[in-house]
C-alpha cells in the first residue's frame, strides 16, 4: 500500500454502510441524520468488526478490547452483539452485516463493507442499481437504495459530454479506465431518450484540438469543451483508491452551476463505474410525466372535466386516494359521467374493493367503444387478481378485438399485455411472449412510453421463469429506464423487485435480503400491502436457502395469513414457501393441504422449486417413484419452460429413485446438496 492511501485511511474517520454512518471520533451512529441510541460499547464494538474488513474477531479478543482489565463473561459480549444488531438491522436467522462464525467469533458481512463519508465530497446518498453486483445486481453485491426521482441540474434539452476519466490510483495498469470507463458513463447515460449524449469518438478527437485542462476553473471548462462540442453538460471524474476498494468522483458543469462532487465505491473499477452512471442519470435525467390524453372524454361541464383530468393522471401514478376524491367531486357535478363512473370502478379494483368496481361498471350504461374496452380491462384484472384466469384471458380478447375494430393501438397494445400476464400465469410462456413482443412493438411505434416499460418488465418476468437470467436483466434494465424518465416512483417498486429477484436467484443472499426488506418498506408507503407481502414472501425463500426452516416457516405463516382473499397472487406465491417451508420441518400432513389448497384454486409458478410442489411431497413421504413421475409430468407440460434448472430437479428424485436413498436435503435449493 502506497504512503499516500496509508495516510488518507488514518484520516477517514466517518462511514457509511446501509442507511446508517459511524462516526468514529464523535462515537456516534446516526440514521437518516438522527442519532441512534446505542452505547458507547457498541460503537467500539461496530468500529472494530469494521476495521478487520471481512475478518473473524474471536470472542475473547473483543472482549479483552471493550471490556479491558474487567472480568467478563461470554453472555455480556453476546448481550452486546444481539442489542446490536437490534439497532442495524440484523437478526440472528438474517445476519446481513454482523456475521457469527460458529465456534470462531464474529465478523462484519465481507459484502457489506462501508463507505467513507469525505466531507469535501459527499453528495446525499441515491439509490444503486440493484442489478450492479450480480456483479452486484438488481442489486449489488454491496447495498441497496431505493432510488430517488430524477431531477434534471438544468432546465431545458440536455446535451452530454462525458469527459475523459482522470485516472489518480497511483497503478500505471489502471490507464484504460481513462476512455473504458469514459465510455461505459457514456454508453449507460445514452440510453435515455431525454439525453443526447456526445459519441466518446467525437469526444476524444475534439479534445485533442481544443484547450483542454482539467484544472481550469469550472466555467473556463465549459467554454472551451462546450465552445467546440455545443453541450450543455460535462461530467467529469476522477478514479481514486479510497479504503481498498475502487471509487468514482463526479461533478456536472452546466454554463451556470458546477453540481456538489459526489462518490461512488464498488469492488472494482467496473462496479465503481456503474455506480456512477446510475447516479449520474438521477442527475441529469429530467422528469418527463406521461400524462393521459383525456379531452375526448369530457362532458359538458368545466369542473367535472378539469377533476377528471387530475383524477385520471392520480391514477397514472397510482396515486388512489387522490383519484377517487376528484372522481367523486366529478361525478357530484355530472352523477351519469360515464367515464369518472369507469375510472371509480378502476380505483375500486386497485384498492380491493372488487365487488364494488364490477357494480359500478354494470352501471354504466355508454355505448362508446373505449369505455367498453377500459370495463373489459378493468374486469379481466379483476379476474385475473381473483385467479379465474380463463375468465381474465377471455376479456383481454375481447378487449384487444376491440381495439383493432377501432384501430386503437393503446387498447389493443394494453389488452396484449394483459392477455400475456394471464397466459403467464397459466404457464404458458412462450404465448405470453409472443403477446408481450406484439404490444411493444405497438407501443414503441406510437411512442406509449409507461406502457412500453410496463410490458418490458412483464417480459423480464417470462426471461426469468424461463432461466435466462441476463435477458431478465435487460427486460428490467430497459423498463427501469423508462420508469425513471417519467419519473413514476409507483412502478420503481416492481423494477426493484424485480432486481432484488435476481440477486436472490444468483444466490447473493446478503445483497438480497436488505434489498427486498427496502422494496417491502417502500411498498407499504406506497399503499401497496400485496408487494410488501411478496417482498416478505421472498424472505421466507432465502431463510429456506440458508437452511432456516424455522425462521422460514414463521415468516411464511403470516404472509399466507394476512393475504387472506383480498391478494391472491400474494397467498398463491407465500403458499408456496409455505408449503416448502412445512415439507422442510417434517409437517408432511400439514403441508398435503397446502398443496391441494394450490391444486383447487390452479395456484401455479413455473419456476423451480415451486413447479416441483407436489413432487416434493411425495419425495417428503418417501415415494420416490411417484416424486419422478410428477417431476416428469411437468417436464411433459412445460414444452420451451423447461430450462436446465428444471432438469437438476428432476435428476436429482431419479438419483434417489435409484439409490433408495434421500440426498434431496433441502426442498428450497438443490445448491451444496450431493444429489
């Protein structure tokens, strides 16, 4: 280690790790800015965990460390440790950043390292791509945020050159970094449709014949660079070496601002760099609302038409509350408005009031074909939330006949959408594509951008189900995009899911649990109570990964429990985990009903282990011969599903048809099973 990373390391003296930051001279741990109560024990205590980056701490050395020169015994350390843990965060079953190593002592989550917080630099923390760590992933390897609505550093249209990374690591093999990571920034912020980014080529080439001087004052800068490429905005870098790990400076200069320098650290230069374009993109993005075109179904009356418009775009950004009530202010002035009656009935079906938006929308007596199209809309989600799925995919029919009759692509593009979710759900992939690629061919065409990123990530979820889990990637990547550029914060929950899913197939475990913890907590202030049940439900999932069939079992129980009627694909999918979980704790009987509770109501999840429900019970039972035979039987239903993830589950009950004997250990994961 060079002299100068040894004095910058003496010199750091605050860290950031999760939502949290350390300070070490103040003893303090702080929350969101407010102080934590912990005492100055487990300050010390989180200090050195921290210092041994990644290393074990044996228990008698911590405790002749914060207990010195006192007789102390094992059970103060451990009082220590879970009081804690109690204040970040951790439990014992989910030990995402205090790690205990049996028979060892304890460790700081190697995954999870801290950041420095540098005064001169630190920008307020935004939100990662969750996908970075799978490589870090939906997702990083490190920690999650919830990411923040973009703000734009100017008003107006955005034209970006990203400059040359200033390469200050000290190692002469890190040159590359100097146009590689000049050209990932530029790559990733060229994805945005709001942006016109610079070609890196152009870059380069106008560089070497302007007077160019990263030292310049910030406005001296921009008239020379801007002078000759016409930006409006620079982004300029730097590659430093902060505490081991790679870390990326960035400012943006416009002609009147020079925006606060901001960090970015990751494992390697890579993860570093992606970092950074996902916040330079919250930076330079500007919001661009979608906002829903509602003069062809106004009335005659001002203020029933102005709530109308305020209702529909509330309901856009899955803002319910707000909707109904300028729906019911409507429909005071204009009680038979038949379009307000029909989004009422939409808010209805939103907020579980199903019974209710089916009677309102036998109501409405309107002969206009996009009011019928909306109903069937409307009842095939209904439907589909219900798990009548042949019910739901009759309306999406309809619905998409419609709205070729009436050469409507929105309708006919939002009816292959749902058309797609429910075969989906049925199973049926390959169709479910098909319809997916259809609507956004549509609307990519005519430029419907929410609808285009809502079946983007529809189409992530068939890559997923499938295994092919870089095109998943893609799917989600592409939607987020697009979610971010309208800036609809609702739909980032599902995105987010989507990537802490990812990080969990990959079987980064400690990424994903702080990952879904984050996306169930933004679900709950969102006001949507089926994610934070299913983030919940995922939980359970990784509990049953790691061998925690207990703490599984438990978190299982009350996701089915409080999902009740009310959310169906919520019970269908914690049913699931539920089932597995009571497979895994010898509850065979317990589990059967289960089991057939999902083969009444056709509960059905393509993707393994849960597909393997039903063979699994009857590997539990020690029926291997039957266990094969049902693995079969869905090998011989899934047709193109079926990936190589889905053989090693049926290899695995033959080897054990074959020996007679149980290898299968875990009903979650075949993962460190000799199967």
């Amino acid at each position: 280690m060079t002299e100068q990373r040894k004095q910058s390391e003496k010199q750091i003296q605050r860290l950031q790790f999760d939502r949290f930051v350390i300070d070490r001279s103040a003893r303090t741990l702080t929350l969101h800015g407010e102080e934590c109560t912990l005492p100055a024990r487990g300050i010390d205590l989180l200090w050195i965990l921290i210092d041994a980056q990644g290393d074990t701490c044996g228990k008698d050395a911590l405790i002749e460390r914060i207990w010195p020169d006192q007789d102390v015994s094992d059970a103060s350390l451990s009082r220590l440790i879970s009081d804690v843990r109690q204040v970040v965060g951790d439990t014992p079953a989910q030990q995402r950043l205090i790690q205990t190593i049996r028979n060892q002592g304890f460790r700081w989550n190697p995954g999870a390292l801290p950041i420095p917080v540098v005064a001169t630099q630190q920008a307020p923390p935004r939100a990662r791509w969750p996908w970075l760590a799978l490589g870090a992933t939906l997702v990083a390897g490190a920690v999650f945020a919830l990411r923040p609505n973009f703000k734009a550093t100017d008003v107006g249209p955005i034209r970006a050159v990203v400059l040359p990374v200033d390469v200050a690591t000290g190692d002469d093999q890190d040159a590359w970094a100097e146009y590689g990571v000049m050209s990932l920034l530029a790559t990733e912020l060229s994805r945005f449709s709001t942006l016109e980014v610079v070609d890196v080529q152009s870059t380069i080439s106008s560089l070497s014949q302007i007077e160019y001087a990263r030292d310049d004052s910030p406005a001296t800068l921009f008239d020379n660079v801007c002078g000759s490429l016409g930006c409006t905005h620079l982004v300029d870098s730097r590659l430093v070496i902060e505490d081991g790990d790679t870390a990326i400076d960035y400012r943006i200069v416009s002609r009147n601002s020079v925006s606060d320098g901001a960090r970015v650290s990751g494992g390697d230069i890579l993860e570093s760099a992606d970092r950074a374009a996902d916040q330079l993109v919250a930076d330079l993005a500007p919001v661009r609302p979608e906002r829903a075109d509602v003069a062809s179904m106004y009335t005659g009356n001002r203020v029933a038409n102005q709530n109308l418009a305020l209702a529909v775009n509330a309901a856009l950004n899955r803002q319910y509350g707000n909707a109904e009530q300028y729906l019911n202010i409507a429909l005071r002035e204009t009680p038979d408005f038949a379009w307000a009656n029909a989004y009422l009935a939409d808010v209805y079906a939103h907020t579980d009031r199903a019974d209710e938006a089916l009677a309102l929308l036998d109501s409405i007596d309107a002969d206009d074909v996009a009011i019928k199209i909306f109903s069937l809309k409307i009842r095939s989600n209904i439907a589909h939330d219900s798990g009548d799925l042949q019910t739901a995919y009759a309306y999406a029919q309809s619905m998409e006949a419609l709205g070729r009759d009436i050469d409507d692509p929105l309708a006919e593009g939002t009816a292959l959408m749902n058309g797609g979710a429910t075969l989906q759900s049925m199973g049926r992939n390959a169709e479910a594509r098909k319809a997916y690629e259809r609507a956004i061919a549509l609307f990519t065409e005519h430029d419907y951008r929410l609808r285009f990123a809502q079946t983007a990530f529809n189409l992530g979820n068939v890559d997923y189900a499938e295994g092919d889990i870089d095109a998943a990637e893609r799917s989600y990547r592409d939607a987020s995009v697009a979610f971010r550029e309208l800036g609809a914060e609702a739909y980032l929950s599902y995105v987010d899911y989507a990537l802490c899913a990812l990080s969990k197939f990959r079987g980064d475990y400690d990424a994903a649990v702080p990952c879904f913890e984050q996306v169930r907590d933004l679900s709950i202030q969102l006001g949507d109570r089926e994610g934070a049940l299913l983030a919940d439900a995922e939980l359970s999932g990784i509990a049953l990964a790691r061998g925690d069939a207990e703490a599984a079992l438990g978190i299982a129980q009350k996701t089915y429990d409080e999902s009740g009627e009310q959310y169906a694909y919520a019970k269908s999918y914690s049913s699931g985990m539920l089932a597995l979980a009571l497979l895994q704790t010898g509850q065979i009987d317990r589990a059967a009903d289960i089991v057939a509770e999902r083969a009444r109501n056709e509960w059905f999840d393509p993707r393994p282990p849960y597909v393997f429900i039903s063979a699994n019970l009857a590997h539990a039972r020690g029926d291997y011969e039957q266990a094969v035979a049902l693995a079969e039987a869905v090998r011989d239903s899934q047709d193109d599903a079926w990936t190589d993830e889905h053989q090693k589950w049926l290899d695995a009950y033959i080897s054990d048809r074959d020996s007679a004997l149980p290898a299968i250990e875990n009903y979650y994961t075949l993962e460190n099973q000799d199967t």
